[in-house]
C-alpha cells in the first residue's frame, strides 16, 4: 500500500497539462488494492472539479441508479475504483466538455492500474472509456452504441456502457433496451460482486 500512496501523492501533483486546462490541474480519482469494480469513465466534469469527489454530479447520480449503489458504497474506495481517461477537467466546448486530455492515460494509468489485482468488473463509462480499451481489438471503429449492443460478448468482466450525462437522455429514449436488458443484469452482477468475500 505504501508504494500506492506514494503514486497517488505523485499523481495528485500533476502539471502534466495545467497549461491546457482552463480551471488548472485537480486531478479527481479513488483507488484502493482491495477495490473489486473498477469505473473507468471520461474525465471530471466541472462540477467535480469543484467539489474533488469523482461523479459528485446529476451523471453520478444516474450511475449510481444503474448500479443500484448507494452514495457510501461508490465512494467506498475499498470496494470501488474510480479512474477516469482523464484525471483533470479538460475544460468545455461548443457541445459539452472537451476530450480527456491525450496526456493523461500514458502517464499515469498503466502505473495506477497495476495495484488493482482484485477486480472484478471493469464499467467502460462512455466513448473514451471504450475506445481506449477497444483500440487493439477488432472494434476499434464500433460505435458507442454498438458496443453497448454488444455488452454479452464482454460479460461478465467488462461492461460498455452509455455516459450517464443527462445530455445523453435522447440516447437512453431511442434505445430502450439498455435499460430492459443490461441494467438488470448489471445490476444483479455488483451485488453479487460486492457480496463476495474478501477470500473468493
């Protein structure tokens, strides 16, 4: 644990990027070596910029319905690790926040990934999220919507999911089916997990 604390100390003293992020660098994450579900999702909204508490936001509160989690149990670090493609907010375009900024992941995520070797369920929250970890397969140009479609050929270890932003609600409107078909199973996937002990 001591060589964890000391790389989240490090990371959270990044500058990597502060000349391109508007609020400055607050990089915003939670990880523990014991943590069994991992959410890998885009980068801090400006909201959780604010307040340093990852998806402390209207897209946090709908995540945690799709889980059926309770506030205390996703910000329980021991159980949940939260690790964005983006550590910092990027910052806000013409259509709602800018992309992770590139530098992040290769800096930093292959070092923090690393210390989590109890992971159970990895949730790819969002189009980054996929595309970086679909990148060397052959859905490298699927769309988030197909991947989402596709969820059974990644189950049970991994989870693409739609962003939870209520800018995505027209998505969640058109595709009904992700709310029939996946967030039961998901949902009864985490309980599961968390139910597990620490031995199993």
């Amino acid at each position: 644990m001591n060589d964890l604390d000391s790389l989240i100390r490090q990371v959270r003293c990044c500058t990597l990027c502060a000349e391109h992020l508007p609020l400055g660098p607050r990089p915003v994450f939670q990880l523990h070596p014991s943590a069994r579900i991992l959410i890998t999702s885009q980068a801090p909204g400006r909201r959780v910029h604010e307040t340093g508490l990852p998806f402390n936001d209207p897209s946090g509160d709908r995540l945690r319905a799709w889980l059926n989690m309770t506030r205390e149990t996703f910000y329980d670090s021991s159980r949940i690790a939260i690790l964005p493609m983006g550590l910092c907010f990027p910052g806000t375009g013409k259509s709602g926040d800018l992309p992770p900024r590139p530098e992040c992941a290769p800096a930093w995520r292959s070092e923090l990934l690393s210390h989590l070797n109890h992971i159970r369920l990895t949730l790819l929250v969002g189009q980054y999220a996929q595309a970086y970890y679909f990148s060397r397969q052959d859905r490298k140009s699927a769309s988030l919507t197909e991947n989402v479609r596709s969820w059974r050929k990644f189950w049970p270890d991994i989870v693409p999911l739609p962003h939870p932003s209520p800018r995505n609600n027209l998505w969640l409107r058109r595709n009904p089916w992700f709310e029939e078909e996946i967030i039961p199973a998901l949902q009864e996937r985490v309980a599961i997990i968390l139910n597990q002990t620490a031995d199993s």
